[in-house]
C-alpha cells in the first residue's frame, strides 16, 4: 500500500504530536499538526491527507466526532483513532463512524506504519513489543489525576487505591524505554 499526500496527526498533547512527527518523518512520511478540531478540519479541508492520526480525546471535544467530516473530505483517507482510555464500547463505535483502525495510547511508530501498511513497504523492521506495564500504571495514573483536576486524594478514589500508596506512586517516574523507531 501507499499513501498519496501528506498525513494529519490530531491530538491535544502537543509534545506527543511532536514526537510522532518525528518519528514518522524518519520513515519518509510527512505530517500537519492539529491541537484541536477546528484546526483538524482546517487543515484536512486544504491539505486532502492520504491518512489522519486522531487521538479520542480531544480537549473538550471528541476525536469520534472527526471521523464523518474527514472520511466526506476524502473517501480513502486512512483514519486511525488512538486513545489511553481504551475499550471495546469505543474501539466499536470508532469503526461504526468509519474508522479504519483503533490503536491504544501511546501509539508508537512501528505500531502506527504497520497500521497503515507500510511497514514491508518501506522495508521498516518491526519489533513486536508491548509497552511495559509500569509506563501503562504512570499514564493511566496520569489519566485519573487529569479527571480529576489533579487532586491525588480524588484520583486515587478514582484508581481504588489509597492515597499514600498514589503518592509513592507519583514519586517513581518510570525510567525511558527504547525508541525502536530511531533503531534503522
């Protein structure tokens, strides 16, 4: 498979957006940016991205409600919806909009190209790894924290645990892991 045109990645993190960017760019694929929808489909109405990265999340705003108004701007534009609230409710409710694929949060590179069939194509060596349990607890930890304003005693009634054992938690930042997609 190929893709025509450049891709779109939608997301709210701008740090996580930057990252893929790069990461993708290393493979020879180039991206747009958007923060938020209003700018998603903006940017999707000038440009005709042969695929969009849009995360669920979106702010206020939710990631499901882009998928109609892209797949109208171009029929066979690759849509994947990545999140770190995934489930089966919303994973189905994604494809039913029209979703191409759904893909759980962080999404890495090897991840992302071989969603969109670039991976043989590209001769891209893809090394199955799942991401390690203690970065899933820190983001899903950082999930709750979000919901809830960043008040460690709601999130952790949030999490069902107890609040000194959040907050010994919240002391250990799990350390880096290997960016597979800087190893060519």
């Amino acid at each position: 498979m190929t893709l025509s045109g450049p891709g779109l990645l939608i997301d709210d993190d701008e740090l996580y957006l930057r990252t893929l960017q790069r990461g993708l760019s290393r493979h020879g694929l180039q991206t747009h940016l958007a923060c938020n929808s209003a700018q998603a489909l903006s940017l999707a109405e000038s440009l005709r991205p042969s695929f969009a990265l849009v995360d669920l999340r979106l702010g206020e705003d939710s990631g499901l409600a882009l998928i109609a108004p892209l797949r109208a701007l171009r029929a066979d534009m690759r849509i994947l919806l990545v999140t770190g609230y995934a489930s089966v409710a919303t994973a189905v409710e994604a494809i039913k909009r029209g979703a191409d694929d759904y893909l759980p949060k962080p999404a890495t590179i090897p991840m992302i190209l071989r969603t969109l069939g670039l991976g043989q194509a590209r001769d891209v060596a893809i090394e199955e790894t799942m991401i390690p349990l203690h970065r899933l607890e820190w983001e899903h930890i950082h999930q709750a924290l979000a919901e809830t304003g960043g008040n460690v005693s709601a999130a952790a009634r949030l999490l069902g645990m107890h609040r000194r054992s959040l907050q010994r938690k919240l002391a250990k930042k799990p350390g880096p892991e290997r960016d597979l997609s800087a190893e060519d």
